[in-house]
C-alpha cells in the first residue's frame, strides 16, 4: 500500500514565551497522525508537515487545543491601480501596546524601587504609597504573564509565564499579608535594603520591590528582546523589499503602462530606467547599461548588460535605458527562490537546539517542584516564614527557559540573512553543521573551477603564407554559421582581433560532427578541423605543446592548404586559485573529479596545486568515488553546475551548487553559491563556523545560567528583584551574541595563489 502523499503547511503561532513553549505546541502537533512540526521562537513560526488528508485547519485547532493562537499565513493582497501605488503598511499595534504597558509599568515601579532601596528616604506611611503604586503593576502589567499562566493551567501544562506569574503573586500577596497582618502598615515603619534576603525581627518584611521589579525586568527584557530578534530578520526583510511593487510594460506599438507586478508575465517586454529597480528575471532586448546585483547575489561590482544578456529582478540599473523581456515571474525568479532558502533555513534546528527544547520541555514542571520543595524544607526546618516565601519566590523567577529557546533560531536568522547578503544560501541548521564538520571537498572542474566558455588561447600561423589575420577572419567567417563552443570561440577571438569590423559571410557552410566545418568565403574553401593529417613543421611543433597545455587544437586550411593552428582552452576563474588555497588552510583537502580529458584535467590541478586528480568522470563514477571517500571516514562535500553532477551532490554528506548552474544541480544541493564564484565556499566555512561557535556559547550560557543561579536561589542567596532582573538579561544577551553574525566579513586576505591568478589572467587565464 502507498505512503500517503506528505505536504508541507507554514503557520504563524502566536503566545509563545519560551522554549517549554514550543515543545509544547510541538508535541500537541504530533498527536495528528502522520503530522511531524518544526516551530520556531524566534520567528513565531511553525512547518508542518502532513498527510493530505489532514486539513490545515485540523492544525490551527490543534495549536489552539494547546493554549496558543495560529494562523494560516495570508494571501497577498491586491495593490490599488496607478503609478505609485503602495500596499498600506502592516499593523504595529502589538508593539505599541507593549511599548505603552512597559512605560506605565516604568513609571508605577520606580518609585516603588527607589524608596525601597533608600530607606534614608522611606518618609511616614511610604510603604501604603507603594503598595497603592504596586497594585496596578501586579495586576494589570502583569496581566499578560497571568492570562498565559491560566491558560496553560486549563491545558495542564506550565510555561515561563508560570514561573512569573506565580512569582509577582506570591511577592505581591506576602506584602499585603505584612501590611495588613503582619505589622509591617504601622506608620514611621522603615525597612533596610539588602541584596540577600534578611530574617525578619518580628516584624514581616513587604517585598514590593520584588512585585513590580519582576513585571518590569520582565517586560523590558522581552521589550528588547523582540527589537533584537527584529534584527536578525533584517536580511530577509530587506530581500523581500527588492521585489518591485509595478511595472512599466511597453506593447508593440512602443506604449507604456504600468501594471502591478502580480500581472506581468513571461514575455512582457517591460521598461527599466536608470536607477530603478529590474522588476523580474528577463533578459535585455534593448538597451545597455551596467546594473548593480550587490544586494541579490552581493556581487560587488556592477555587471555591464547588453541585447540579449540576463539581468535578474532585484537588480538596479545604474546606467542607461534598458527594455527587457520577463523569462520569470513570481515565485520562479532567483529572488524569490533566495528568501524561500532562507525562509526555509531559519525554519529549521540543529542538533543543540533540539536537545535544549528537550529539556525545555521538563525544565518548567522541575522548577515548580524544586520551588515547592525549596518552601517546605525551610518552613520544614523551622526558618522564618519570610526568608521561606523569599527562597521560593526567587526559584520562581530567575528559572529562564527564554534563552535556552532563542539560542539557536536567533544565530540561524542572523547567519543565513547574512549569508545572503554575501551570495550563499544554505537549506537549513544541518547545512551549516556539514559545512563545519567539512575535511574534503570534490570540485568539478568545467563551470566550477573554471567559466565554462571556451577562448581561443594561442595563434600559430605558417610562415609565409596568408599572415594571422587574415587566417583568422577568414576561419571566424566560416565559424558563423557553428553552434559549437570551439566554433563560437573561434568567431568572439576573430571579430575582437578584427576591431569590430563586420566578418565576411559564408556560404556552401557544412560540418561534420567530429571532423569539423567547411565554407565559401570570399570565393575560397575555407576549412576549420581536427588536425589528423599531416603537417607543416611549424605546426606539428606546436601540436604537442597545444596537448602539454590541455588545449584543444583546430588546424585553418584555404584552398586545401594548411594556413595555422589554433588553439582553444577553457578559462580558470580568477577565484578558483584563492579558493583552493584558502580551502586548504580551513584544513578542507581539495579533489578535481571531472568528465574531461586527462591533459586537460591534470592542466587546471597543476594550475590550482590539487593533487588528487579524477578524470574521465561518468555521472556515477563522481558519485561512487563521493560514496568511497566517505566509506573511508572523510565528510565529503561535492561542488557541482551541471546535470551531471546531481548524483553526487545528493550522495555527499554536503552538496554545494554553483548559481549558474542547472535547477537539477542546485534542487540536489544545500549549499548554493548564488554567485557562481567558487572563492565564496570558503567563506561560506569560515561563516558556518562562526555561526556553530556561536551557538554553542549561547546555549552554554543559557544552561549555565540556570545551573548557577537557582542552587543560589534554592539557598536564598538571592534577592527576587535582583533574580528577575538576571532572568531578562539573559535573553538579552544571548539575542545580542546572535547579532553580532550580522556584521560578521569575509576574509579579504591575499595569498600567494591569488598573485598567480593576476599573472594567468594578464597572460590570457587559458587552459
């Protein structure tokens, strides 16, 4: 029987505090058969994955079952009609009340704190003022913490909104129990101030600081923590920014008119001015200019575009007039497939995150108990009922399974935004950790190490006989009418030596697959083929060296008789020279695996200093070479452009694709290097690093966070307020530690092998 058809649904969770939390609206999730989720604190998020049968809205119910609020995300709205037409902006009403409750609980809590602080200025009946002042924080800024704790309750589970909650009730009962009870209202009472809680002297201490100090410290770590995580974001919000909100469309008869972007469609010639933005992938049909794609692919330099040159949407134009025609809209433009990557990445966990919401999810239920029993052992024990109240009331507080929650999807968000930025895209957590873990890297060579175009690379024409330039125009003339890449190679190299000047036209053109072409040009024969027969001295000499350099030679006969040798090679890319060496210091040992010749592929490795040379490569030959290398321990990734290539990107334990390259190379993949420039690999290691690193220092901050300060708390060696506080900051600090990803830079070394790539490039950069 068939395994029911899987389909993946994207929800927006709403109520989440914590990583207990998520564990929770996780598990709840699970219970639908077949039903598998990922959510994500950070960006308030859920990917479900689901039979068919079970409807999207089977999986709002489920998450509304466990005390949280989902949503389906919401188709995009139509624009309004005319030039300049924007779509209103998006709600900020959640902010402002957040904002609002936090300065009203501000200005309630800290006179409260000072004079709680300051006993030299607690003046008669301060303590009713501060009771009257920390009413409404109890209550009503608190009111968010309580209503999530009840809520929980109704669905027997517990949350950090728990822990809180029970915390500002149990600060703010025992104060009015003082007060009112215990003979702490008397006027002229004073009460000093200290950061370890004190045994009282027959009179109950009111720990009001403690009632609105935890609402405060609270509201404003999460204040801060929601701009922080805002943050993180910044990339892919700035992605989805470039996407063109209109478009100029031209018809046939040269009128313009502007559509929103939802109606262009493929073939739609549409208008691009200096400046503006390209609306979709195209390619130009008229026009030249140089246009910007720093914030697409961060290629750093404006690329310069002509007829018939891809442009792709996102990109500015910063020269002249482009008229361009769509190859792609909507959800198939490179734009578009680069924030769903990302938006896919930031959905997914690493490994540490999903052992941290494994504890996450015991972690609230364990320090409600240990709180308990904290209050009775020393109510047990004969301690003061106070200091008693105080030990719980502080376990309650400082727990924090906040950072253990936000440790990785925050450094995840920041890292892939600014991977981004600087043209790399990973699929997700376990991409970066593969590209941590890397010791070997299989490279292809055609279209990875080296441009995939060939160039003619040298010219050697028979002494005494019609001169190189000649030959050459008269063998680019006749190459016109070829598809092939030798043959297009062969025609750029003659009309460039020619200065531009118009090539003379071929006719009785024929070619021979494996021999050649033939043509009239000018009333002569002329012939472009294999030289398989015998030649001239001076050309025979130079058919050895053409083989030494991995060149493909063409012999050039007029009228029967042969006129000059040329030589057509591969060029390397400037980067492939930085790369492997800055590979091989990351300690990433290189391997060329390619379909070529042998002399050709032995040319590039002595050029790029590889050792490890496979050639003659069938598709399944990479991919059981991939397949040996990690039989023999190595963790191999596999860099690919082609059809070819798929098999082992899928079988690598990392599959990395050029962006150039094939849809099958790059769907293989879960690394693609959007530039096609191979030298950004190695910062894509360097990155993956520091984000792992990263990671690592926020969760061991967030567990050793928690396993220092409630032993003290446990002991009542720490003051609720000053607990609270402690709490907030540790969210805080580890979204800031995540932050910093986002002005992490590449390496900008230069290296004794990028000396060389400038000296090949100057010499030609042939192979």
């Amino acid at each position: 029987m068939d395994a029911p058809a899987l389909v993946t649904t994207d929800l927006t969770v709403g109520g989440m505090t914590c990583a207990a939390c998520v564990r929770r609206v996780e598990k709840k999730l699970a219970r639908l058969e077949g039903v598998t989720a990922t959510v994500n604190l950070a960006t308030e998020s859920a990917r479900v994955v689901h039979p068919a049968d079970v409807s999207p809205e089977q999986l709002v119910t489920a998450v509304e079952q466990a005390g949280y609020t989902a949503a389906l995300p919401e188709p995009p709205k139509p624009r309004s009609e005319g030039r300049g037409a924007r779509p209103e902006p998006e709600p900020e009403d959640a902010t402002r009340r957040d904002r609002e409750r936090l300065l009203i609980t501000a200005l309630l809590s800290v006179p409260v704190l000072v004079l709680s602080m300051v006993p030299a200025w607690q003046f008669r009946n301060w303590q009713w003022l501060c009771f009257v002042l920390a009413a409404p924080v109890a209550v009503w800024s608190a009111w968010p913490f309580h209503i999530r704790a009840l809520r929980g309750l109704r669905h027997s589970t517990a949350t950090m909104d728990t822990l809180v909650a029970l915390g500002v009730a149990a600060s703010f009962g025992w104060s009015a129990y003082a007060l009112f009870l215990g003979g702490a209202g008397e006027p002229g009472m004073t009460m000093p101030f200290s950061l370890l809680p004190e045994v009282s002297d027959g009179m109950a201490h009111v720990y009001l600081e403690a009632a609105v100090g935890v609402p405060l410290f609270v509201l404003t770590g999460r204040y801060l923590e929601a701009r922080a995580r805002h943050g993180t974001g910044a990339a892919l919000r700035s992605l989805a920014e470039l996407a063109a909100k209109e478009v100029a469309v031209r018809d046939d008869g040269g009128t313009e008119r502007f559509v929103p972007i939802e109606e262009l469609a493929v073939g739609h010639v549409f208008v691009v001015r200096p400046g503006e933005r390209v609306a979709t992938d195209g390619q130009v049909a008229e026009g030249s200019s140089a246009v910007d794609l720093s914030l697409v692919t961060g290629e750093s330099e404006p690329v310069e575009v002509q007829p018939g040159s891809p442009v792709t949407g996102g990109a500015v134009n910063a020269g002249g007039l482009l008229l361009v025609r769509a190859t792609a809209v909507g959800a198939d433009t490179q734009l578009a497939r680069i924030t769903r990557l990302v938006t896919e990445a930031q959905a997914g966990k690493a490994k540490a995150q999903r052992l941290a919401d494994s504890v996450a999810g015991v972690f609230v239920p364990v320090v409600l108990a240990l709180a308990v029993t904290v209050l009775g052992f020393w109510l047990g024990a004969g301690a003061d009922p106070q200091a008693a109240v105080t030990a719980c009331v502080a376990v309650l507080v400082v727990a924090c399974p906040c950072a253990l929650g936000l440790a990785t999807p925050t450094a995840l968000m920041a890292a892939t935004g600014r991977g981004a930025q600087l043209g790399v895209l990973v699929k997700g957590p376990q991409a970066l950790e593969g590209l941590q873990h890397l010791d070997m890297v299989v490279l292809d060579k055609t279209g990875t190490l080296t441009s995939g175009h060939m160039s003619v690379a040298r010219v050697t024409a028979v002494p005494g006989g019609l001169g190189r330039d000649e030959v050459l125009r008269l063998a680019g003339a006749v190459e016109q009418g070829s598809e092939h890449p030798l043959g297009r190679a062969v025609t750029s190299y003659a009309t460039r030596a020619g200065q531009g000047k118009r090539l003379p036209g071929v006719s009785d053109f024929a070619a021979t697959a494996g021999r050649g072409v033939r043509g009239q040009v000018e009333g002569r024969l002329v012939e472009v083929i294999a030289p398989d027969c015998e030649l001239p001295a001076d050309l025979a000499d130079a058919l050895p060296m053409a083989e030494a350099a991995a060149h493909t030679p063409v012999l050039v006969r007029v009228d029967g008789e042969a006129e000059a040798l040329i030589e057509v090679g591969d060029v390397v890319r400037p980067g492939s020279y930085r790369a492997v060496d800055r590979l091989r210091r990351l300690g990433v040992q290189p391997v060329l695996a390619t379909g070529d010749r042998e002399a050709s592929a032995r040319a590039v490795a002595s050029a790029l200093g590889i050792e490890d040379v496979h050639a003659r490569c069938a598709p399944e030959d990479k991919a059981d070479l991939v397949r040996e290398l990690r039989e023999q321990g190595y963790r191999v990734a596999v860099v690919g452009d082609g059809v070819n290539d798929a098999a082992a990107l899928a079988g690598a334990d990392l599959g990395i694709a050029m962006g150039g390259g094939t849809d099958a190379a790059i769907g293989a993949a879960d690394v693609t290097l959007v530039r096609g420039d191979i030298e950004t690999l190695a910062d894509a290691v360097r990155l993956a690093r520091r984000t792992l690193g990263t990671i690592r220092a926020n969760l061991l901050w967030a567990f050793g966070y928690n396993v220092i300060t409630v032993p003290l708390a446990m002991v009542g060696l720490l003051n609720p307020m000053v607990a609270a506080a402690a709490m907030s900051v540790s969210s805080v600090l580890v979204v800031a530690n995540s932050l910093r990803l986002r002005a992490w830079q590449p390496s900008a070394v230069r290296t004794p092998s990028a000396r060389a790539a400038r000296k090949s490039t100057a010499r030609g950069g042939v192979l």
